[in-house]
C-alpha cells in the first residue's frame, strides 16, 4: 500500500538526489506523470508498493534518463516517500475540492432544500449522470459535478505530464478510471453527509449568507 509510513514521512524534498531538482523537473513533470499513471489504477486508495515502485522506476528513466541508480527508488527511501506524501496530498484535496463544490452549489439558492435536493441527486446515484438521466449508461460519469471535479482536482494537476511507453501513459490521452471512480465517491459521500446533517446545515447556510453579501466562501469541516 501507498500510505506513508512514520520513518518514511520524515523526508522532504530536500532529501531527494540533486538531479531530481534540477530545473525542477520534480514538479513540473515527474509529479504530473505520476498522477497520470495512478488515475488510471483501478484503486486509488491502495496500490501494492511493487507497482508503485515500477511506475516511478519508468517514469524516472523517461524524466531523467542519466540517473543509474534505480535501485534506491523502493519503499522507506526519499523518492519513494515523497512521492507518497505526493499521492495522499493528491486524495486530500480532491476530496475538499468536493465538499467545496457541492458545499456552493447548496448554497447558491437561498430556496433550495438542502435534504430534498440530496436525495435526489443520490437516488440511483443521478449526479454521476449527464443531465441526472441514470437510466441512459451512455450518460454515466458524465455529471456535472463529476466532470468539474475531475478537470480541477485530477487532470489539471496532470498537466505537464510526458509520455512512458512502459506504462502506457501518452500526455495525449488522459486515461482516468480510478480518478474518477474517486470523483463520484468523494460527491456522492458529502452529499450523504447532507442528508440529516444539522452541521452541514448550517455550513450551507453559512455559505449563503456570504453569496447574499457578495462574498464567497465556503464553510466546512
């Protein structure tokens, strides 16, 4: 599994070789690829150490094709365990980028009915759905909310990305199965939150109140 262990969460970036920071390669384009490669994995939350450290070994030897030490890129090792912290960052965020984005959609109509709303959008998960027609599977994944949560926490962070053969990855077609599948897990797990949640209740109200005094912002826990 991917979680950071206590000995390995203690390095940082300065911990990684020099090369890896030149021209900050690191970030622009080793990250990105990463991200690319685990979006497509078909669980997100738990990939095998083995699999990730082959993807990192692949995309190292495409990003910086004079590092011969290949063998320090295993689990317990500044590559590895940046690259962890990476990953979980990458969860995190995805996940208040949901709770963000449905928080302001509540919020946007003082009338709405929180609970009503809700439920309907999680009956036969219709939020997942363009235009919430659940019974079209041509539709499927292609929700507004889902789409909008994948461009700006997944694809945008993709950004940068190269191509490596080895992984099948092309920075000219986005392949996202686990991304999204944790797209539709993140919205459809705050809109269950709403239903009977009295302190999301008053964070949506919260939220409206600063959309009535032209300010955005959102509250939530």
């Amino acid at each position: 599994m991917t979680r950071a262990s206590n000995s390995s969460s203690r390095f940082t970036n300065s911990d990684l070789p020099p090369l890896f920071l030149k021209g900050r390669k690191w970030a622009k384009l080793f990250l990105p690829t990463l991200l690319l490669w685990v979006g497509d994995q078909p669980n997100v939350w738990s990939i095998p150490e083995d699999n990730l450290v082959h993807a990192l070994m692949e995309i190292a030897k495409v990003v910086y094709p004079t590092f011969s030490t290949l063998d320090d890129i295993r689990p317990n090792t500044p590559i590895f365990a940046v690259a962890s912290q990476h990953l979980s960052g990458w969860r995190h965020s995805l996940g208040s980028t949901a709770i963000a984005l449905v928080d302001c959609y509540l919020a946007s109509d003082s009338d709405t009915d929180v609970e009503r709303t809700c439920d309907a959008f999680l009956n036969k998960r219709a939020f997942a759905y363009e235009d919430l027609d659940s019974s079209n599977p041509d539709k499927a994944f292609h929700g507004a909310f889902v789409l909008q949560l994948l461009a700006n926490a997944h694809l945008r962070s993709c950004a940068g990305s190269v191509d490596v053969p080895p992984l099948g990855l092309t920075s000219k077609t986005y392949k996202a199965r686990g991304a999204i599948a944790l797209c539709v897990t993140a919205v459809s797990h705050h809109y269950y939150m709403a239903v009977g949640s009295s302190q999301l209740l008053m964070c949506v109200n919260a939220a409206r109140a600063c959309h009535q005094a032209n300010k955005v912002q959102v509250c939530f826990r």
